[in-house]
C-alpha cells in the first residue's frame, strides 16, 4: 500500500500485490489500482465496490461465497479459483476476456457471457448445463469434473476450429457421447476440438454406508467407525460413498498398500472436517466415470491431503520430511504441464488417460508414492516410453534448475509452515519485501527497459515488472527459506 501511495502520480501504476496475508478483509483499496492480487487469503466477500481503473483481479484460494454484483466495467481479467461461490453476477464485465472460476460451487452459468470472452474455465464445480449461446470469440472452454448431462445443441458450430473444450469427467449419457464423438470425427469437421472420456456417465453401483465401506479394515477403531457414522448425512458423503464403492473396483486396490492407504484417508476424514469437505468435492461426479477418472480422483486426493497435513503443522518440527514431499508437489505440477501439451497434440483423446499415464508409469522412477500404483487403460493413452524418458529427464531439469525459487515462493504450504514457526522472521521478510517492491523495483525496472532501448514503453514495462517482482520475492523469500531451513539443519 505504502509503495502504491508512493508511486500514485507515476507513469505506470503499480500492481497491488495483497497476497498470501491472512486478510479476513481488504483495505480501502486506492482508486488509480488497476492489478490487484488477492489470492491466498480468507476473504468471505470482496468490497461491493472496487477501483474503476481495476483491469485484472485475482482472488484465488479465499472463502468467498458470492462476488459483488457490478463489477468495474473494464475488467478483463476475474480470477476466482478455489473459493466457495455458488453463483457469478448475472452481468459479467462488458470488456471481460479470461474469467477462472473452477474448485467453487457453482451450480450454473450467467445465462449471457461477454461477448469478447476468450477464456472460460469453471472446472470441478456443480454445473449441470450449459447457456444456450456462448460467446463465439471463445477459445478455451474447461468445464470438467462437473454434472453436465447435455450439450447445448449448437455446441460444435457457434464456436470455432481454434477453440478447445475440455469435458472430461461429466454424466453425459452414451446417446450424447457417441453422436459428439461421430460429430467429430466426421470429414470435413471444422469445429471446436472436445476432450472427453467414452467411458463417461458409467452406471455404478448403489453406494454403501461408509461404515460398511470401513468395516473390513477398522473393526478395533470404534471412534473412527463412530465419527463416520456423524457425517454420513452431510452434503456430500454419499458422492464419496458411492467414489469409494467404485475405487474398490479399480486395478490399484488389489495392493495391499493402496488397500491401507484408503482406509487412513478414511480415518482422517473421519476427524479432520476441513479435508473432509475438499475429499466430498472432489468426488463430486467421479464415480460416474471410467475407473481410471476414479483413480484419478484419488490422486488428486492424496495432493490435496499431503497439502493439507503441511498446512496443518504435520511437518513443523520434521522439516526434513517436508522438504521431499514439497519435491513431489514440483514434480506433480510440472508432470501435469507435461501431460497437457501432449493431450494437446492428440486430435482426439480422453485427457484422463494422458494425465494418468505420467503419473502411475513414472511414480517409481520420481518418487510419487502417493500416486495410485496403477491404471486400466494405458495403452489408450498414446503415451510412449519415449513420452516417459523425455518427460523425466524434463522433470529432473525444471527441478535442479527451479526447485528453490518454487518452494520459496510458490508453494503456499511452506509460506504457511514459515509464518508458523518463525514468526518474527517471517514478519521481518514481509516488511523487507514491501520495501523492495518500492525503490528497488522502480530502480531495476528503469536499468531494465533502458538495457532494452524500451523507455516508455507500456508492454514492455508490464512484461519486465512482472518479472522483476518475481525475482525481488526469490531473493528476499529465498533467504528466508534457507535461514530456516538451516536452523533446522536441513539441506535442500
């Protein structure tokens, strides 16, 4: 706030950077910001007013349940992953390009769009349709982990050849899958390319108590069977009974490590609300698709899991034990980019399998025990050996060369296992890092653009600050992160 104030009447503003703070609520916010990063807080709502000049917004990882209803009108950018809204405004920003609103509870889509929206993601949410009309300047489009049963009928002709829709793990029945896919592969099909699984909207069976579910491996527990039994009723639990019925079907429960593995994952919802409550969302929808989305899903339950027991202090006293595990987070996260790209140079393939495929084939060989130990259907992957030796040499790399700047500044666990045990330490970094985000970066970024010939020039001041504040929180959070780490006689 101090370096914005500093800087109101300078050429180019600066973003406001509120981030990872612990916010309950936003500070009067000053009217010339046009970026504000508000991610990683506990934010329940934002202003019912924010600054006019506002153009791009993120409030990621908060606890929002609803959004103001007028937003500023030249915002092009609405960031609001990982919250709790059950709805958008009804009017979106005119001038909106990119809006990301997936991992929330959203249950529909405004029924009109921006007319100009190039992206929309609202994955893992709750929706059951579509809007009729969507904006034909779209050119990506991710709507899965979510309930749709039907596609809007003109789906394939309103949006273009250079749009990409991904509908994988939704409850479309086999009449709407099987004419999408002869639509597709249709000659002279010009359309948009969709991502989706045959397999989808699989009839599984009725789901079991999940006391039942427990029975055969926590007979002696009968405080984990009886807290169990508390949340059978809440929203959710019969989604995550009838996900744990069809896990039980899968290839990687006839291990017996999986097999202990699940009935742990149950003991711990069993006593832990909050990553109870991640669990039933995730599972929302799964159960209705191929086994290898169940497997899948369950991945994605050990990360939100191995994120969770970190936040929780699991690993405060053991930051040796933290450290290896922050390493399979990177490696998770740079497999998953892997995997996109290779889903993207297939004309048509089920997304599930490619992203599976990383995972379970190379689990051994980079250490991602947490993973499921297998899968169904690899050999429809189109992953090759070649694919896997590629992306773990490409893994090893990123890692040797970005692992330290990636724990330091991007791992929101770590940020929050530092505040924790270094308080002090960690307040003293915070102060330093608004500091330099004053004259030290207005300093680094006129010797930049002046070493490019580029003074004055707009673009080129955003694409360099961006970078600058990045390397500005490698150093000042990178310090702090080797300080600790040292002071618990932990090497990276």
């Amino acid at each position: 706030m101090r370096a914005w104030r500093h800087n109101a009447n300078a050429s180019t503003p600066l973003p406001l950077n509120l981030s990872s703070l612990s916010l309950t609520t936003l500070p009067a916010l000053p009217v010339q910001v046009q970026q504000l990063d508000a991610s990683g807080n506990q934010l329940i709502q934002l202003p019912a007013t924010l600054p006019p000049a506002l153009w791009d917004l993120n409030a990621d990882e908060n606890r929002l349940t609803n959004l103001p209803e007028t937003l500023p009108a030249g915002l092009q950018q609405l960031s609001v992953n990982g919250n709790l809204l059950t709805a958008l405004p009804d009017t979106l920003p005119p001038r909106l390009l990119r809006l990301y609103a997936s991992v929330n509870l959203l249950t529909h889509l405004p029924n009109t769009l921006p007319a100009g929206l190039l992206r929309l993601y609202v994955a893992n949410n709750h929706l059951t349709s579509l809007p009729d009309a969507l904006p034909a300047a779209l050119r990506q489009l991710g709507v899965e982990g979510n309930g749709l049963t039907s596609l809007p009928e003109t789906l394939l002709t309103q949006l273009g050849s250079a749009c990409r829709i991904e509908l994988a793990g939704n409850r479309l029945s086999e009449g709407v899958r099987t004419n999408l896919a002869a639509a597709l592969n249709a000659p002279g099909y010009s359309g948009p390319r969709v991502f989706f699984s045959m397999n989808e909207g699989t009839a599984s069976a009725p789901a079991r108590p999940l006391t039942e579910v427990a029975a055969n491996g926590m007979e002696g527990e009968p405080e984990a069977i009886a807290a169990l039994q508390k949340f059978a009723n809440e929203p959710g639990a019969r989604e995550y009974m009838r996900f744990l019925n069809r896990l039980r079907e899968t290839v990687s429960y006839r291990h017996l490590e999986f097999r202990n593995t699940v009935l742990d994952d149950l003991r711990q919802a069993a006593i832990r609300p909050r990553l109870r409550q991640q669990y039933f969302q995730l599972a929302f929808g799964a159960s209705e698709t191929c086994e290898d989305r169940i497997t899948l899903t369950w991945n994605g339950m050990q990360i939100a899991r191995l994120n969770a027991d970190v936040e929780e202090g699991a690993y405060d006293h053991r930051l040796g034990e933290l450290v290896p595990q922050a390493r399979v987070m990177f490696r998770l996260g740079a497999l998953e980019r892997i995997a996109r790209q290779k889903a993207g140079s297939l004309q048509f393939v089920d997304e599930v399998e490619v992203y599976l495929a990383y995972q379970v084939k190379l689990r051994e060989r980079l250490d991602l025990r947490v993973m499921a130990p297998k899968m169904r259907f690899f050999d429809v992957s189109y992953v090759t050996e070649h694919d896997l030796t590629t992306a773990e040499k490409q893994v090893r790399n990123e890692e040797a060369a970005d692992f330290a700047d990636y724990l330091a500044t991007r791992w929101q666990p770590w940020e929050t296992v530092v505040r924790r045990i270094a308080p002090e330490a960690h307040a003293q970094m915070q102060d330093r890092l608004i500091e330099a985000m004053d004259e030290d970066f207005q300093s680094r970024l006129k010797q930049r653009l002046a070493d490019h010939d580029l003074t004055g020039n707009s673009d080129a001041e955003l694409q360099f600050g961006a970078k600058i504040r990045d390397e500005i929180a490698c150093e000042i959070k990178g310090e702090l992160m080797r300080q600790v780490l040292r002071d618990h006689g932990v090497e990276l």
